[in-house]
C-alpha cells in the first residue's frame, strides 16, 4: 500500500532541505527523497565556496535584493536557532586592488558606487586597516580595499545536519539514499505519486529541487516541459589546503587584487579554500578530475597575498576538486508552479547558499497560500513558455530518473 502524504519533496540539497523544513513547520506531512546522504561530503552540495553575498550580484537589482534578502533570513535562522549550531560564519568579505592595477581599480571603485547606492554596505578601507583585519596577507604600499560587513559564509553539511533535525522533529520524513524512480499523474495532469525502491508514495504535491537532475525528471513526467527548466552544468575548480601549524591564515572571503578572480576563504579546520573565476571559465562542462596545471596555477596566485602557503604547497598539504553548479541558462532562479502540471513545483537555482533557505520559505508560502510572494515572481519557469508552442500531456509516465 501506498504512503499517504501532503508533500514530497525530491533533492537533499539546500533547497529542498529548506523548503520541506518550512512547509513541516506549516504542518504539512512532508517526505524528502535523496538520492544520497545529506552529510556527504562529496555530493554538489557540500563541496562549492558556499559564500553567502549580495556583493557579488550587480547586474540586475531584483536579483540582488534577493541575494540581500537571501542573506538577512540566515539572520532570522541564526536568531532561530543558534549560530554556530547551523555552520554560519561572520567576517564579510574584503576586496583590494591598487591605483597600479587601473582596470582592478576603477571596477572595485564603481562596485562600491552600486552597492552603496543599493543599500549594501561597501566601506573603503585602508592598508593598514586591512592589517588589522588580515595581519597574514602581503599588500602593497598602495593597496586600497572594500569591505562588505554583511557577506558571510556557510558549513554547509552541519547547516543541513541541523535543518534535517529541526524539519525531522516537526514530522518530516528523510529517505537518503532513496532516488525518485517514477510518477504517475492524474486526469488532471497533477502527480498522484512517487515510486522509490522503498515504496509509492501517493502526494498531491510535488517539489523538485534535484539540481541538475531536475529537468531529467521533468523529462520523464512529460519531456515537453523540459524547456521550463533549461539548466546547465558549469563546473568549477577548488583547492583546500591544511591548515598551518599555528593559528587560522584568514579571517573572511577575500578577493585580492587579481585580474582573474582569484578568492580564498577559511575552512572548518583552518586552512584556505582557493578558487578562481578566470581557471572556472576553461573548464571544459564534462570535466571530472582537476587539471594540475591550474592547481598549481591558483596555489602561486595565492601565495603572492599569502606567502606561507608556499610551504604547505611544498609539503603537498593540499587537495583539489571540481564542483559542478546547477545554474539555469539565463542565470536566474527557476522557482514555483510547474505549467501543465498542477501541484509541481520547481526550485533550481545558482546562488543556492545565498537565497537557498529563504526560496524555501517563499516556496512554502506559495504552496500553502496559492499567492506567488512578489520576490519570485519574476523567476516563475512560465517564463520560459515562448521557447516552444503549448504541448499536450500525456495522463501518466513510468521510467527509471535519477533524483
């Protein structure tokens, strides 16, 4: 017989993780389906920067107004529970650059002008207040830098450790390492339930939040709406070195005065997560292991700021990966109502870290109250209607998906 439940919630990422805790707290039987644990440390998931910024998101002011919300309600998470209980690390995130480097300078210069005019706090800073914040980094005489006080960053497996607890005591029901496998849809076009190697599970709502495998599923319910969620893979590359034999190299996000977009970060245990937007642009979409060439290549840029990691390169106290992000092809959330078939609701999104938790309680209130909030409205996947003509579809599906 068939699990009876109001929602199921397929993806263990942030998303989904967020938005079956918030709909829990609004006393909806929720069961989250993973295709693996939570708490590995290999899955997309847990192994990006996971850097909660608006700083970063200039080009379009809705989006960063829900980057800066995203951020504020880690704030109301943080009150909720307690800090350090959900892996939320304070410090902001410091930018320099030098009158030398013209084209580094004017762009730090002007990213100050639009924040501040925005109403995010981006406060000049100077070398030797720079010193204070980060004593170990090399600057130049004539370093000049920005300081965003607001940009944080995550411990993603213990922020999800702790929101599976919390969802888990409301009710909620996690089956990890159980896979979505197939749907049947009733004559309305809605879901009427999930099928897993565990059991059926019949719902009247349907939130998928798989990242990448999301248009995989949306495929197999009707491979006609796929064009609803056009997402691409965009991998990129990051080194994690030990930490040193003293104390922490780095306080915060740091973005140096590099022409290539070069950023470093603390880890848990006190070493220096390393990364670099030029290295992420080469990356070929099917690539699996990390080139040594740009391992080495992102361990030299960064000991120009931070001389000691030389010797833990030396030593080879290091390890590298790639990290595939989910990002839809116009760059923008996808999330809410699924059109064609009722009930379904898509959550994919670049950014996940930054406004993960709050598109799960925005999500959780459109589908307790049937009202789109206005801060998602412009990312609905209707958005994506004009890019075919209307399908029909078909009343019911069956496949083997990988959720």
């Amino acid at each position: 017989m068939a699990d009876l439940v109001d929602v199921v919630v397929v993806g263990g990422g942030i998303a989904g993780v967020s938005v079956a805790y918030e709909l829990s707290r609004l006393n909806y039987r929720v069961t989250l389906l993973s295709k693996g644990k939570l708490s590995d440390l290999e899955s997309p998931t847990n192994r990006g920067f996971a850097w909660i910024n608006g700083t970063s998101k200039l080009l379009d002011r809705d989006y960063h107004r829900l980057n800066a919300a995203g951020l504020e309600y880690y704030n109301t998470l943080a009150n909720l529970f307690k800090m350090e209980d959900i892996g939320l690390h304070l410090g902001g995130a410091l930018y320099w650059s030098s009158a030398a480097s013209e084209e580094h300078f004017a762009f730090q210069n002007g990213r100050s002008e639009i924040l501040n005019s925005w109403g995010y706090p981006a406060t000049k800073v100077s070398r030797a207040e720079m010193n204070i914040l980060e004593p170990n980094v090399h600057l130049t005489d004539d370093a000049q830098g920005l300081f965003m006080s607001q940009d944080r960053w995550l411990d993603t497996p213990l922020f999800l450790s702790k929101l599976k607890s919390a969802a888990s005591e409301l009710g909620c029901e996690f089956r990890e390492n159980c896979p979505a496998l197939s749907f049947s849809r009733s004559v309305d076009g809605s879901i009427g339930s999930v099928a897993t190697a565990e059991g059926r599970f019949t719902t009247r709502i349907l939130v998928l939040a798989a990242g990448l495998s999301t248009s995989r599923i949306v495929s197999q319910i009707d491979p006609t709406l796929t064009r609803f969620v056009p997402i691409k893979a965009v991998p990129g590359l990051l080194v994690e070195t030990e930490p040193p034999a003293t104390k922490p190299l780095i306080e915060r996000v740091l973005y140096p005065n590099d022409s290539g977009g070069l950023h470093l970060r603390p880890t848990v245990e006190g070493g220096v997560l390393i990364g670099g937007e030029d290295i992420d642009q080469q990356l070929a979409p099917e690539i699996k292991f990390p080139p040594l060439e740009y391992v080495e290549n992102l361990l030299a840029r960064s000991e120009i700021f931070l001389p000691e990691l030389k010797q833990i390169r030396l030593e080879n106290r290091y390890a590298s990966r790639i990290c595939v992000r989910s990002i839809p092809n116009d760059e923008m959330p996808i999330v809410g109502e699924l059109p064609q078939v009722p009930g379904t609701y898509i959550a994919v999104m670049h950014s996940g870290i930054t406004f993960g938790p709050l598109i799960g309680k925005l999500l959780a209130y459109h589908i307790h109250t049937g009202d789109m909030p206005e801060r998602t409205r412009h990312y609905s996947p209707a958005r994506f209607a004009a890019l075919t003509p209307q399908p029909s579809f078909p009343k019911s599906g069956e496949g083997d998906i990988d959720s």
